[in-house]
C-alpha cells in the first residue's frame, strides 16, 4: 500500500492540479502518478514533501507558524543559502538569479510567492521589499585562486577590475545602502581575503564598514564534517548596530564525523529505482549505480598519465581518488568535464566513477527530497557553485538571536514614537 501521508496529499494536490502538472513538478512521468493515485505503485520517501509544496495553502501556513524574520535572496543559485536561513524561521521575501537553469532548479523546489528576478544590476533596490535580512553568495570568480589563474593567463582582468562580476559587490552595496537591513551574510571564495594581496577584501571591508556603518565579522569556514568534503569560503556577517556577536557559538562538528560512504549510493538493494528521481543514477534491483558514471579506458588513462606527468614536475595536479572512509576535495563547477577532483574507487583494476548529480547533492548538504530537474551537465555546475547547506544553517543558528534582537528594538523604537507623536 502506498504511504498514507504520501497518498492522501496527493489526493489534495489533485484538487489543485492535473497528473501532468504534478508529473512535470515532480520530475516523473505522467504515468507514475496515475499508479499512484491507482495505489499500482508505492509513492518514493520523497514524495510526500515533495507533494507538500504544491499546496497552495502550504506556503501561507508556514509562513504563519515559522516566520521569525523576513530575507532577500540574492545571487540565489539553487536556493542553499535559502535553505539554511529557512530552518531557522526565516521567510524569503525577494529573489535574484540570473542562470535560467539554476533559476529552474530552484522554482521546482521553492514554492515562491515572488517572481525571480534576473540581472541584479538591472534592479531598482527602491522596488526590493523591506527585510531584516539579505544573504548574498555574489560572483566569485573574479576573486577565485581558478578564476584569477585563468584570467592571468587570457590576459584579462580579475577581482573589481573584472566590470561582468567583481563589481556585483558594489550593488549588493547599493542594496544595503538604500534599503538598510539590520543585518546581512555574505558568501564567497576563501582567496577573496588574500586576493591582490589584500586590497579587494580591504575594499569590502571599508566599504561595508565606513561607508555602510555597518560590524563585520569575517570567518573563513570549511565544511568538512559537517559534509565529507574540504571546501573552505570565506563567510562575511554584518549587523546594522554594535552588537556582541561572536563566532565562538559556532559548533563545529568533529572534522572526521563524516566520510564519503554517508553520501554514497549503497549499492546494497536498501536504495532502489522505484524512487523515480534517481532513476537516471542508479538501476537494478540492487540500485547499482548507472555504467555512464564510470570512467571510459580512454579518459581513465588520460588522467592517469595528466597526473603522472606533473608528479614527475613535482606539481600536485591530478585526479582525487575516494573510497567510502574518504574526505573528498573541493568539489567544483567544473567537474563535469572528467570528474577528476572526486572519482570513487571501484576496487583494484576497475575504472573509478564519478559522483552522480545526487550524490553531489548530499555531499553539499542537500536532503533528498530536493528536486534535480536539470541536466547532469548543469546539475554539476549548480553544486559546485553551491554553498554547504549545513553550514549556512549552523550560521543562521548563531546570527538569529541578534537578528531578532534588532527586531525587538526597532519594534520598540517605533512604539515610543507612536506613544510620542499620539
């Protein structure tokens, strides 16, 4: 029998929408959902939440229960950042994502009440809705130790000299200057600190601080253990007021707590296909992970030799090789091209594989009812610009007390004024 709770919301959901609706939100076929509805097929874990956001009324009763403070969402890539701030009470008010296929991904998974605004530089701030909050993961390119490599090589400049995305800064500035919220965190490489020997981020820094007003309070972050991955940024936390913020309530989890086996597919039959998002990943009965992911013999021995060549340099290019007791590198933008940061071992003689766009998913901290509607192509481009889910969390956890601080006082600020102008 399928899950009640799974059943009876698609029983509501139907009220509202046609099978190819639902089909088409929840990336299945049509046909999935008339077994479902048929009870000819279980509905997957995921399906009930999944289902839940299509309720028009979802939206409006969390809203009600959960919103403790109002964010923006800018440069919002897949909605991880928005994730975070989200489960600690926040509401998104406002979005901007210029990528039409992150802007996809991330519609299928936020039921929002706002349209998703492109361009950030062809906004007008004064049409932005008033919040306590912005959260920003801008550009980081120009500022990246990959990005700044490549544009030396190309002869074309980086960092705020880099008019297409180093100057993205400047209208997060703008934003926060005109619509002064009482606080903000901002997202990006970890190099930005050290970028053009300090003088970028001592520009963020003066700009944020004496021109703006505003107390920043910088923390370089990895997320290993909270997911199994090396993947250090740079977090910038801003308050409208002096506040006694601190970075020591943040809980770290133990470095080693999480290894590779934790977000990879079993392979071991507890993980099936009848879940209809991960078709495209794993096959069989077992859930064997799909043959496309493993390596070709050609590309397998391309990187091999890549990475012989410059160990014979004495550099330290080359594939990362992970088994499941493994943490793994960075992951990146461009690990669609040969997965070469991240391969799975297959055991001795056997091809190694690449991480499936799911698994990618879980390594940044994503649950896995979060929809992948895209491409493997965009899927993997879309984590590797993602921030961990998990952190940003924690982050939330630890700025919400002052956020709410700021709340109160302005509340009471605005009543003595009442009371003074009565």
């Amino acid at each position: 029998m399928p899950s009640n709770i799974a059943y009876e919301t698609l029983s509501e959901v139907r009220k509202h929408f046609t099978q190819k609706e639902i089909a088409s939100n929840l990336g299945v076929d049509t046909r999935t959902i008339k077994r479902w509805e048929a009870k000819e097929s279980r509905p997957p874990l995921y399906a009930a939440s999944a289902l839940q956001r299509l309720l028009p009324f979802h939206a409006a009763s969390q809203k009600k229960t959960s919103s403790d403070f109002a964010f923006i969402d800018l440069f919002a890539g897949i909605g991880g950042i928005r994730l975070g701030f989200e489960s600690v009470g926040g509401e998104c008010l406002y979005t901007s994502e210029w990528n039409k296929y992150a802007t996809q991904t991330y519609t299928r998974n936020f039921q929002c009440s706002h349209t998703v605004d492109g361009d950030i530089t062809q906004v007008n701030p004064n049409q932005i809705p008033d919040h306590d909050v912005l959260l920003a993961g801008f550009p980081c390119q120009p500022f990246s130790i990959a990005g700044v490599s490549k544009k030396n090589a190309l002869g074309r400049p980086h960092g705020f000299a880099c008019e297409a995305q180093g100057t993205l800064f400047f209208d997060v500035a703008n934003i926060i200057r005109i619509k002064q919220p009482k606080a903000f965190l901002l997202e990006n490489v970890k190099n930005l600190k050290s970028h053009d020997k300090g003088n970028t981020f001592r520009v963020i820094k003066e700009t944020l601080e004496h021109e703006l007003g505003y107390t920043i309070f910088p923390m370089v972050i990895d997320a290993k253990g909270f997911v199994p991955q090396h993947r250090e940024r740079i977090y910038i936390v801003g308050f409208r007021e002096p506040l006694a913020f601190k970075w020591d309530a943040f809980h770290h989890p133990d470095p080693a707590s999480k290894q590779m086996h934790s977000i990879l597919h079993p392979e071991n039959s507890s993980e099936t296909n009848e879940h209809d998002f991960m078709k495209a990943y794993i096959t069989g009965d077992e859930g064997k992970v799909n043959h496309k992911y493993i390596l070709s013999d050609k590309l397998w021995l391309y990187l091999q030799n890549y990475a012989a060549k410059h160990k014979a340099k004495g550099n330290g290019f080359g594939f990362g090789l992970v088994s499941g007791n493994d943490t793994a590198r960075t992951l990146s933008a461009r690990y669609y091209k040969d997965g070469s940061e991240i391969l799975v071992s297959r055991g001795k003689g056997k091809n190694p594989r690449r991480l499936t766009p799911r698994e990618c998913a879980r390594l940044m901290g994503y649950p896995d009812d979060f929809m992948i509607p895209v491409s493997d192509t965009q899927a993997y481009k879309q984590f590797g610009n993602s921030v961990v889910v998990p952190v940003i969390s924690e982050i939330a956890r630890i700025m919400k007390p002052f956020i709410l601080q700021l709340i109160d006082r302005e509340a009471s600020l605005n009543t003595e004024k009442e009371r003074m102008y009565a």
